[in-house]
C-alpha cells in the first residue's frame, strides 16, 4: 500500500502537480482523514469476519446531532457530542447484540441498524441541514504545525488503535478470535463479548468522524454519511485485511484512505469527465484489490508437473 | 353594556359599516385564480430532504390558504423513492384530493401515475421537473422553470463585470442534471468566446453535497491560478468551501448563484478581506410553487389561470450596485433560509423548525 501510494504521488507530480500542490493538500487531507477513521472502524468489524452496513447512519446521525442540537449556541456543543457518542455507541451495542450474540447475518443486522439511524436522523432534523457551530468549526479547521486539527486527530486515534490491537492483552485476544473464532473459544476466551464490542468500538469510531465532519463542512447536510460506506470497505480491503477476519493492518488502512482521496484528486487535477474520473477510479481500485486478493498459481503449477503421486502428497502436506 | 335608546341606531349603521367593508376587503382579497367550488388541494413532493423544500411547502400551504375554496392542504414526501412516489399520487387521488400538484424528481417514471389520476378526473399540475408527456393528454398543465434564463441573468452581469472576458467556474449538481444543462445553455447564449469555462464540460459535478463541493473545488483552486467568476446554482454549498482560498492565500472571486442567508451573511463578513469577492445572485426559486398552486387552484376551483406556466426566478442581490438589492443577511435566523422567497424570514425560520 504505501508503494502503491508512494507511487501515485510519483504520478500525480509529474501528470498533475496541481493535486499535491500545497494548498491542495491542506484542503483535501481533512477528508481523507475523515475515512481513514472511518475505515478503521470498519476495519475492526472486518477482523471479526463482519460487515458494517451501519457507516452511513452512525456518521451522519453524529453529524445531526452535533449540528441540530445546539443550533448555533457553542454552549451546547459538549452535550451534543456526548449525547452523539451515547446514540452511536447503543447503535453498535445494538449490532453487536445482533451479530455476536443473537448470530444473525452481519450484512442484514447492520442494515437494519441503519434504516433505525436514519429513522433518528429524520426525527432530530426533519432531513434539514443546520449550520455548523464556530466552535465546532475551530476544533475541526484550526491548523497546528500545517496540518488541520482533523488531521491530527486521525493520527491519534490510528496511533490508539494501533496501541489497543497490537500491544494490549485484549488486542492480541480480539485479533486471535477473529482469526480463529473456535480456537479462541476452545481456549476458552469470550468470542461472542469480542464480536459485538467491534461493532461498539467502530459507530464510536465514525462519531467521530461523523462530528469531524460537521466541522469541516459550514453547512453539512442530512445525510453527509452516505458517501462513505463503500470507500470504507475499500480502505480496509485495499489494507489487506482479510474479509474472512483476523490480522487487521491500522497503518495500512490509513494509507488506503490517503491512496483513495489523492486518487479522486488525481482524477479531478487531470479535468477529464466525470464519467472517466469514475473509471480511473474504479480501475485504480480493482488493481488495488487484485494485488492484494489474487491467488497467484505458482504452487498449484508445480504440484501439477510433478509426475510422482507420492512427490505430490508430500508438497501438498509441506 | 347599557345603550340609551338614541345611540342604538349609531351602533347598528357602525356595525354594519364595519361588516361591509370587511366583506369587500375579502373580496378583494382574494386572488382571482382563487373560484366558488370547492376543492381540496395536495403538494406531492419527490424528496424532501431539505430546507429548500420545507420552505417550498410552506410557501404552496401559504398560497393556498389566499383561497377560501381550497378546503384543505395535504403533503406527501417520497423520499426520493419512485415507487413511492407512485403510491403517494395514486393514494392521494383515492382519498378524494381533487387537485394535485407535483414535484416530480423522479422524471418521467412517474407520468403513467399522473396521467392515470388525470384521465379519471383530477387537476395535476406537476411542476419544476420535467415529467415528459403533454398538457391537456397527460396532466392539466406544467409549471416550469426558466433555468436557462438564470443563466441569461448570470451572463449579463458577468459580461458588464468583466467587459473585457473571464476564466470561469461553472459547478452544478449530479452528473447529468437538466438544470445544469439549461443554465449552461444560457450562459453561452450571453457570452463570448473570451470568456472561457475552466471546468470540465459541461460543469463540476458536486451534487450540490457541501463536502464534495469542497473537494472539487480544492482541485479546481490548486489548478487554476486565475479564477475570475465561480457560476453555483446552489449558492449555499458553497460556504463551506469558499475559505479554502484562504489556503493557497488567493482572494475569493466573484460569484454568481442563486440566493441563500448563509451566503449573504458570508459575504458580509469576508468581502472586506477578500478585494474581489463581488456577489451576484438570483432567487433560489421557492416562489416556483406558488405559480403551479395558482394554476391547480384555478383549474379546481373554476378560477381564472395564471398568464403563463413559466416561472422566472427574478434577480435577488447584487454587491456591486446595490440593485435590485444589496446583499442580505439576517444573522439572526438560520443560515438555510431564502431571503428571496416572498414568505417572510421568520416564517421560513419557523417553516424549518428552528
């Protein structure tokens, strides 16, 4: 991923130098570091062999609800963010209880769980958008060292999840059940509590993103969240996360968002169609997935050409 | 009370003066699209996911109420569903509503529907979105919009501003929009060859969703030094992404769109910083609806119909003389309210909840 990235920064120099002009950076990062949280709240569902289907709700229910309830008023910016993260974490907790606990579909539980998120946001907003306040706007958009505060966030949160999964007791737990939920059950670690607080964890992760995003939007509308549900499946692909669960790659996954937001200013910079930025796009990302995804037949090939029966049982078993 | 017995007779010719005056206030009053039968009236939307539509609905609930004979005022919201969309037209028809006014989003998906409801009696007026079909076979009359004379406007005052050309900016919204198309068409019918579109043809998709505004015109920024105009037809997504000048510390262009507080009060802040940061809009076009409810009304209601079935969303401000207004902005009331619309400010304050 990052050759991959690295090169299309090679790319976008030499066709379009506009795209990592220096303006243009500080603009379009804000976004790319708003998926990248979201991926890796979608990456932790992944691990677990999940789907997420609930993106698109919980980032746009934090959006709303970071914007409608203080309608303007900086004093009531707190209790809508708290009350933003109460919504979205029993979201999840709803998931969760579907997918660990009660074993339905994670594709069916979590689209349920998003036609309920909307049904909330149409509820809070009426599907009207509200302006952003200024604090929230100053949190989102104020610039530390060039990078806008929501660029460093996300570096926060990848360095939190990097910490959690990789060196605490319970990281190494979450990845090993998602790599091998009957292992982890035979030696008696609590897979299903493991299953359900991905999900948790993840609707956390996009309020965040959710209230990121209302402030770098003035004017965000009802359903800001809706633009992000396939990119944060592709992060986490492109990572190398297997979709089957398991080893789950942080570092990467913000990478990918990095990878996919220059690319669509890639195709914007070059000011072809928009039909054809969709299709650089689209044939970016399918490259992107096959290196990762394809089975390359180097083994089966030798297996075929060895004549001895027994020759072949032994490559097989090595 | 105890009236004396002279004063009575003072009283009664009072009284009576009163109640005669009141009744020709009445009758002049009311419009005369407005006839004596009786009708019950309802606004099918295709999505009504913003305030833009909360506005329009108030404003069709406030025309309709100029008229005693509209006995009721019924809304349904598709939710940009098509199927949806359907059910609501035929539904409403079976409940009895005789006039129906529709924004139909889904386009021509929703004409046998509409042409079904006709056949059997009703008054459909859809208006706005092209729905295909014909007046008079498919529905009563369509009530459009003149984009393209949006787009007339937006060129005269770009070519006056800029006698000499300009590199512009054209964003719209989804891929293939029919509004974008229009207003292109009148833009080029007013300018020149030397005023070139930096754009890709025929506009920057943004699908007017204020994030993606944002990015394409980072891209747009980044890549053009020398932006003379921005053309949006939806001025209030802008907003958010007019500070990235900031970033590449350039000064904010002129721009030409359409009407919205939270733009109005924008400039009012920013134009001192920004040399050439010049505002011209048109009405963001509210008012659309109160043609294609005066034509449903009068068609219902045996009342004499509008001169035209065209609305022309009217010139709203310009910050460079002032006329026909100079930039507005209540910085006291919500940013996503229209200060073009003839609804007044508060009440659009209050049509959108807040």
């Amino acid at each position: 991923m990052v050759c991959a990235t690295a090169v299309l920064f090679v790319v976008c120099f030499v066709f379009a130098p506009s795209s990592v002009a220096t303006g243009a950076l500080a603009g379009s990062l804000p976004f790319a570091a708003i998926l990248a949280i979201v991926g890796l709240g979608q990456m932790l569902v992944v691990q677990q062999g999940g789907f997420d289907l609930s993106v698109a709700g919980g980032v746009s229910l934090a959006v709303v609800i970071a914007t409608h309830l203080p309608a303007g008023h900086d004093s009531a910016l707190l209790p809508a963010v708290v009350a933003a993260f109460v919504c979205t974490a029993l979201a999840g907790a709803c998931n969760g209880l579907m997918v660990g606990f009660l074993r339905l579909n994670a594709i069916v539980a979590t689209i349920g769980t998003n036609a309920l998120l909307y049904g909330a946001i149409f509820a809070i907003s009426g599907g009207v958008p509200e302006a952003t306040t200024n604090l929230l706007a100053a949190i989102a958009t104020d610039s530390v060292f060039g990078l806008e505060n929501t660029v460093w966030f996300a570096l926060l949160i990848l360095l939190l999840v990097l910490f959690v999964v990789k060196k605490t007791v319970i990281g190494r737990r979450f990845e090993l059940i998602g790599a091998n939920p009957l292992a982890a059950r035979a030696m008696g670690l609590k897979v299903r509590r493991h299953q359900a607080m991905a999900y948790v964890f993840a609707q956390l992760l996009y309020c965040v993103a959710g209230i990121l995003l209302a402030g770098i939007t003035a004017q965000p509308t009802a359903y800001q969240g809706d633009s992000l549900l396939l990119p944060s499946v592709a992060v986490v692909v492109l990572a190398g996360t297997s979709l089957l669960g398991g080893r789950g790659y942080p570092v990467s996954t913000v990478i990918a968002a990095l990878f996919l937001n220059q690319l669509s200013q890639f195709a914007l910079a070059v000011g072809v169609p928009y039909s054809a930025q969709t299709i650089i796009q689209a044939l970016a990302l399918g490259f992107g997935i096959a290196v990762y995804s394809l089975r390359w037949p180097a083994r089966p090939l030798q297996i075929n050409k060895s004549k001895d029966p027994e020759e072949r049982d032994e490559l097989v078993a090595s | 009370m105890n009236l004396s017995l002279p004063k009575l007779p003072l009283a009664l010719a009072a009284a009576a003066t009163v109640i005669a005056l009141t009744a020709a206030h009445a009758q002049a009053a009311t419009p005369s699209w407005c006839g004596p039968k009786k009708t019950q009236l309802a606004l099918l939307d295709g999505f009504g996911g913003n305030s833009w539509r909360e506005i329009t609905r108030a404003s069709a609930a406030e025309e309709a109420a100029k008229c005693p004979s509209v006995t009721s005022f019924d809304y349904s919201n598709a939710q940009g569903n098509t199927a949806k969309a359907i059910s609501d037209i035929k539904s409403m028809a079976a409940r009895g509503v005789k006039a129906l006014v529709v924004f139909g989003d889904s386009g021509p998906a929703i004409l046998p529907a509409l042409t079904s409801v006709y056949h059997a009696g009703d008054v459909v007026v859809p208006y706005r979105v092209n729905v295909g079909g014909k007046a008079g076979v498919n529905y009563t009359q369509f009530v459009g919009s003149s984009f393209e004379n949006d787009g007339k406007n937006w060129g005269d005052w770009i070519k006056k501003n800029f006698p000499n050309g300009a590199k512009m900016l054209f964003l719209s919204g989804p891929a293939g929009n029919s509004q974008g198309e229009e207003e292109l068409a009148g833009l080029k019918s007013v300018l020149g060859s030397n005023y070139t579109f930096l754009n890709p043809a025929p506009y920057d998709v943004t699908n007017w969703d204020p994030a993606l505004t944002q990015q394409v015109l980072t891209s747009e920024i980044s890549k053009h030094p020398d932006i003379n105009v921005i053309i949006s037809d939806f001025g209030p997504s802008l907003v958010g992404a007019l500070p990235v000048f900031q970033k590449f510390h350039r000064s904010i262009p002129a721009i030409v769109t359409s009407d919205g507080n939270s733009l109005g009060c924008f400039w009012e802040q920013h134009h001192k910083s920004n040399p050439d940061f010049k505002l011209f809009t048109v009405a963001t076009g509210n008012d659309n609806v109160r043609l294609a409810v005066q034509w449903a009304v009068a068609e219902a209601t045996g009342g004499k119909v509008p001169d035209t079935n065209m609305f022309r969303a009217p010139v709203f401000e310009n910050s460079v003389t002032g006329k026909p207004n100079p930039v507005e902005c209540r910085s006291d009331l919500p940013g996503n309210i229209y200060l073009s619309a003839q609804m007044s400010a508060n009440a659009q304050a209050k049509a959108i909840n807040q």
